[in-house]
C-alpha cells in the first residue's frame, strides 16, 4: 500500500494548527478520497500525543473519517458513487482501516480500540453529516 501525496498548508487558523491537500486521489478499504480534500489528521487531543499521534497510526483512515464526517457521505472505489453513512459507520471504517494497517502489535490495536471509543464518545460535536 502506497501513502498518498500530500501538500502541507500553510498555518493560517491557530484553531487549525496543521492541514493538509490530497494533491491525487486517494482509495483505501473501498473508499477513494477526490484530489484537493483538506484534511487535518486524527483529531487527538494534545495532552494524549504521546499514546496517539494524529499524524501516527490513525493518519490515513482519518482522510475517510474527515471526508465522512464533513460531508455524511464516502465515495466508492472506483466508480465514484455516492454512499450515504452514518457517524457510527464513518467512526467504525477509522478503526477498522487501522486495524488492517497497522492491527498486527498489540500496542497498536489497543492504541487504536481506545481511540475508536473516544471518537464513539466526543466525535458527535464535529458530526456534519446528514
């Protein structure tokens, strides 16, 4: 699996402090992600940085978790169509996409079950889908 090309973005929102451009299109888990998406990684809290990073092992299945979050929907791979989700659905791909990328240690599938309650729990405050 090769990680997709990605384009920085300037700091210009300090509530934002790191941002990134899909500069291709982007398909993992069934999923694809369009060229020119902004993203901004897992959204972790600062004080848990150190268990989990939002640019670690929760950084590629976020791409899809933002994009489902921001727009109630995914696109399928590869013809592009649009599929309807729920939060429950968009939260449960961020787990699952981790778990068959980096499920293999422990360490790594507890981090990630942890980090799919936390969004189970808090996520509901960023939910802007249908």
């Amino acid at each position: 699996m090769r990680a997709p090309y990605l384009q920085p973005l300037e700091l210009n929102n300090p509530s934002k402090p790191r941002q990134w451009r899909l500069l291709e299109d982007y398909a993992l888990g069934g999923f694809v992600a369009p060229q020119g998406f902004i993203f901004d990684g897992a959204s972790v809290p600062k004080v848990v940085w150190n268990v989990v990073s939002p640019t670690g092992i929760l950084f590629l299945p976020a791409i899809f978790h933002d994009f489902a979050y921001r727009h109630g929907l995914l696109l399928s791979d590869p013809d592009r169509a649009e599929v309807e989700v729920s939060r429950r659905f968009a939260d449960e791909l961020l787990r699952d996409l981790a778990l068959e990328l980096h499920g293999d240690a422990w360490r790594a599938r507890m981090r990630i079950r942890t980090a799919y309650r936390s969004v189970r729990m808090f996520g509901g405050l960023s939910w802007q889908g249908v």
